[in-house]
RNA sequence: GCGCCCGUAGCUCAGCCGGAUAGAGCACCGGUUUCCUAAACCGGGGGUCGCAGGUUCAAGUCCUGCCGGGCGCGCCA
C-alpha cells in the first residue's frame, strides 16, 4: 500500500501547508469511494474555505500529478482510486518477489526484545488458562521477529515455592506409582491432593511438608532435592508435548529456582538504593510516593524468607544485564498488574531509566461458565484434552466430506489445534473469554478451520493448474478489476504487522485475515480460474498464488499450519 | 471500601491517531453444487453503540459522574 500511500502523501503535501507525515490517509466507509481517502476537515480552519470546496479543489490539483491513481472529491473527501491493472500488477510483484517473507522489514534493526511466555508451574497439568499466555507470546513474538527484531523468548518455570515441600513428602510417604512414567502430572496431581486433604486430619504431615521445603531451600544436594528434580523433569518432558503440538519454542527455559543464589544479592541491590523500610517485620519498598494507594512491595516475610516479587526482580536484573533488551514484554494475565506495577514502581523508585523498557502484555481472564478455574476445587479444563478433542472433531469431519483424504490424521491435528489457537488470538487480548467447548470446537465462520481451508482451496486450483500446465501465457492484469478487494487487502499486511507489533496485539492478525478470507471466497465462487482465455487464467492464477501467499503468512504468524489439502 | 479493566445486533466480536448511511461471525428465515473442496457463497430480519452530562465543525471513539460485570488490594505464586 506504501507504493500508492507515498507519492499521495507528496503530492497533498505539496498542495496544503501540511508536511507529509502529518497527512492522515483513512479506507473509505464504502469501497466503492475509493481505496484511500483524505479527509479535509482540518484544513478548514486554515485556508477559511468549506471542505467540500477544498477537497474539489485539491481533487483537481493532485489528480493531474499522480500516476495511475484517479483523484475525486466526494463530499469533505479526495477518495484515490487506484488504476486496477496497476494495482495488480503491483501487488502481485511485491507478494511474488517477496514469497514467504512477504510482510517482514527491518523496522527493529535487530534490536533485542525479551518476551516472558507461558510459565507454566510444574506438577500441575497445563489448563486452557495457560494457552493464553503461551499462544499470545509466541504469536507476538512470531510478528516481532518479522519486523526485524532480535527476539527471546523465555519460559519462566514456577517451579519453587512451599507446595513441592509437601510433594516430596507425599512421594516420601506413599511412594512411586507406575502412573509417574506413564502419566506423571497426573500422578502429581493426585498426591499433591491427598497430601492436601490427609494434612487437615494428621497436623504432622504439614511440618514433614515445612521441613522438606526448608531442606530445599538450604541448597543441601541430598533426597529431597532429587525428587525435586525429577518432579521438575518429568513435568518439563510432558510440557514438552504440548508445545511440540501448539509449535511453540523457546530459546531458554529457567526456573524460578535458578534465580535462588541471587536473592540475597537482589535484595541488597534494592536496600543500597536507599528505598526499603522494615514494616511489621517485614522488609518492604514503599510505593505511595510513585503512585497513591499502590501497596508496598514485599522483599522479604518477616520470617526472612523471601516472596515471588523478589525472585522476579532478580529475574529481571539478570535479564536485563545478560540482554540490555530494547523491551522486556510480560505475556502475562490480568489477574498480576498489580504485581508487574508494583516491579516497575520500584524500578522507577532506584532511578533506573530502562524501566519503561518492562511491559506488561497482560491479557484477559478465562472462566469457565461455572466461575473461575479452580485447580483444587477439579475446575479446570485440561488443555490436552481440548487439544484431542478439537483433533477428534477436525477427524470426524475429513472424514464425512473429504474420506480420501492422504495424511488425514496428521492434517486432522492441523486442524484442530489450529482451532483452539485461532480461537484464542481472534479477540484483542485484554478481553476476559468465558470457555465454551461449542464454540472451541466450531470450525465454521469466524474460525482458524475457516481460514486453512480457504487457503486449502486456493492451493487446490494451484495443483490443478500445475498438472494441467496452465497459467503459462502472459498475464492481463487488466481482468483482475473485480478482485480488487482481495487485492487491496493483501497489499495492508505489513503495516497490519507493524501495528501489531507496536501494541503486541495479534488480534489485529487474525481480523486482517479473517477480512482477507472473506474477500477471497467471495470472488471464488464468482469466478473460474482454469480453463479461461490464457492471459485471464494467468492473470487469475497470479491472484490465487498471492492470496494463498499471504493467507498462508498471516497463518504462520498466527502459529497455525497452513495444510494445502483439507 | 479503594484501585485497574470491560460494557457496540439474541450470542461472540470488528470499528485504523475523533471524521462520510455503525460492520462481521454464530443463531434464525430463504436461496446457490452437471463447474477449480458447500468447513464456502448470496439475500433477509435484527442496534436509543450501558445511562446521564461535557469538549468539538464532527463522539461508538476524548473528559466527568453513575449503573452493570471481571480482576486485584503486605508476609501465596
């Protein structure tokens, strides 16, 4: 689109006492208005004229200058339409010589952005709630990479705290099960409950939990220490298969506990500063004076011992000595702003002048339509099992329309991962999802299934056209007028990627291609593409080529896969 | 009680830095397959943009108050 928006953008410079940055080029309301428009509002006031009178007037003036876009004023607007067989040709270009890069700049210049993603704690099995966080940060940070930013992406393991006291103990107690190879968060889940209700009748079981907590802590490399290990391995490996499944990486993988033998360091870091009080034993950062009625942050519990706010700030150091990032994003819910505001307040309380560097990406809550999820009270929806299911459903319907299908399973597992992440990333994050297995497991209509088998039926035509050898003759991008919306959409995805990018959003992917597909099947079915006048069939196989193109990157971004058969 | 966030069609959501008659999907009703995948497409009904003020040439969009919902609020993570 920058090819049609810059010499507009001149040209309207040049004839108003406006710099070129400042004009503001909106879509028409309607498309049949034009492709770009420029409102004249603003100009009133200067030049003392009506704007319908300014925009004939500049209508007229820019008009002549501007090479295959047509100036008209309607109204208060100059609508430009650019001149269909340019706009095609054009487009088709850029898309072509670009392929799957198509989209990516060198905005970022290389510059290190940290993103801090899923974080799952270990012993526990991953929820639906932590989809969220693992498909929004790997989504941002597929679009940050595009945008020529060096990025990282850490998994921040919960894998400290008192409750693994009580864990090892339970393993301590009542022993190894064969289900602890087989299915061991299962397992860990069962003796952690167990644990938890035999504690309330036999008080010695709680300081056998406290004991093996503090063994922990002290760094002895003794028993309790060894099944604290392995409980974290064994919770890593089954981690591992999701992600494997959902196509998430990371470039590193810490602990909580990692961060142990900084703490005390961390903690003298912040009290040199100048800024800790001692308050009802506790070692705390007063705040009030950053933000009135923000509570204090915590350092330390009267008993010395340290909390998570501690822990995440020596994360932070360390990250921020290890990487000097140009942003460090949080990938994190709703539920923790104040905890990441308070990080920052105290940042901002030690003078250090990288704190707007930290960010909060947080994201809405999901509940389930019977309250909030609940591990303890067994409400919870357990992302494996949404995983098979939506696969099952992908499966169950290849089956019925397309029995022939080669790869079926696999593709069914496309499919239907495809459509929990989509579902997932298709509203703006910072809005709360109430979890519906319905509308999970819906693959029509606004859906990631709707969008791969769009680009499933365009690579369809592209096959065709391969075995049959068309296509060959020189294209008439003149005959592709009537896909002008499809084209004029494809040209807006990098300055969606960057949009994107600026306010860590992927929504703003997902409802771009979600357009894109709309415009797309709508010209499908009005128009054949084999079998046509040779330039119109090339001219049309051109279109096709792009658009599968550019649905198929909007996917990649997304963490989707984009099966040529479906 | 205090703080933060959300409130657009029956439901789920778009709406670009305030700009031209508020747009999709689902659901409902009607239509489209001798034709490149009908997981699609086309048409129809359905909206006081939570309420009340204010700023502006112009407010779904900005400001204030209220109502409704969500989340959070010192020794959990």
């Amino acid at each position: 689109m920058e090819q049609f928006e810059n010499p507009i953008r001149r040209s309207l410079a040049a004839h108003t006492s406006l710099p070129e940055e400042q004009i503001r080029l909106e879509v028409p309301r309607d498309a049949a208005l034009g492709d770009l428009a420029f409102p004249c509002f603003t100009l009133a006031k200067t030049l003392r004229k009506a704007p319908p009178v300014i925009a004939a007037e500049l209508a007229e003036a820019v008009g002549g200058e501007l090479e295959g876009i047509a100036a008209a004023a309607t109204g208060p607007y100059v609508n430009f339409t650019v001149e269909r067989g340019l706009l095609a040709r054009s487009v088709i270009a850029k898309v072509t010589a670009e392929g799957e890069r198509y989209g990516h700049c060198e905005l970022g210049g290389g510059e290190t952005i940290v993103i801090d993603l899923s974080s799952p704690n270990i012993a526990k099995p991953m929820s639906v709630g932590h989809l969220r966080s693992t498909v929004i940060g790997a989504a941002v940070q597929r679009i940050l990479d595009a945008l020529g930013y060096r990025t990282l992406a850490i998994n921040h393991i919960g894998d400290w705290g008192s409750q693994f006291g009580k864990l090892v103990a339970a393993i301590d107690r009542w022993g190894d099960s064969v289900e602890m190879e087989t299915d061991p968060i299962r397992a860990l889940l069962a003796l952690y409950v167990r644990y938890h209700e035999e504690e309330a009748e036999d008080p010695s079981l709680a300081e056998e939990a406290r004991r093996c907590f503090q063994e922990l802590e002290s760094g002895i490399d003794g028993p309790v220490r060894a099944r604290w290990k392995r409980i974290t391995a064994l919770s890593l490996g089954e981690f591992d298969k999701i992600y494997a499944r959902l196509g998430v990486s990371f470039q590193l993988v810490r602990g909580e506990a990692y961060f142990e033998p900084m703490l005390d360091e961390t903690v003298e870091r912040i009290e040199a500063a100048g800024i800790t009080e001692v308050s009802e034993g506790a070692l705390i950062v007063d705040l009030s004076e950053i933000a009135e009625g923000i509570p204090p942050c915590l350092l330390r519990k009267s008993d010395g011992t340290t909390l998570y706010a501690t822990r995440d700030m020596a994360a932070l150091f360390h990250r921020w000595e290890e990487y000097t990032f140009q942003r460090c994003l949080y990938v994190v819910g709703a539920d923790q702003k104040l905890h990441f505001r308070q990080l920052k307040a105290v940042l901002e309380r030690m003078g250090l002048d990288w704190e707007p560097r930290v960010e909060h990406v947080w994201f809405g809550m999901l509940r389930l339509p019977e309250g909030k999820m609940s591990t303890r009270k067994g409400r919870v929806v357990f992302l494996e099992e949404v995983l098979d299911r939506a696969r099952d459903e992908a499966l169950a319907i290849i089956e019925e329309k397309n029995p022939d299908l080669p790869g079926a399973a696999e593709i069914a597992e496309q499919v239907g991962v495809g459509a929990v992440v989509f579902n997932d990333l298709k509203r703006e994050r910072i809005k709360d999802i109430e979890f519906e297995w319905d509308e999970v497991l819906s693959f029509e209509g606004e859906t990631g299934p709707y969008v791969q088998y769009t680009h499933a039926r365009l690579a369809s035509i592209l096959r065709r056209a391969e075995a049959a050898d068309e296509g060959g003759a020189n294209p008439d991008f003149s005959a592709l007028a009537d896909a002008a919306g499809v084209l004029l959409r494809i040209a807006r995805f990098p300055a969606v990627l960057r949009s994107a990018g600026a306010h860590a959003e992927p929504s703003e992917v997902t409802t771009w291609v979600l357009g894109l597909c709309r415009e797309v099947n709508g010209w499908y079915t009005q128009h054949r593409v084999l079998g046509q006048e040779p330039a119109l069939t090339a001219a049309r196989l051109a279109l096709v080529g792009v658009a599968a193109t550019a649905i198929a990157r909007g996917l990649a971004i997304l963490g989707l896969a984009a099966p040529r058969e479906m």
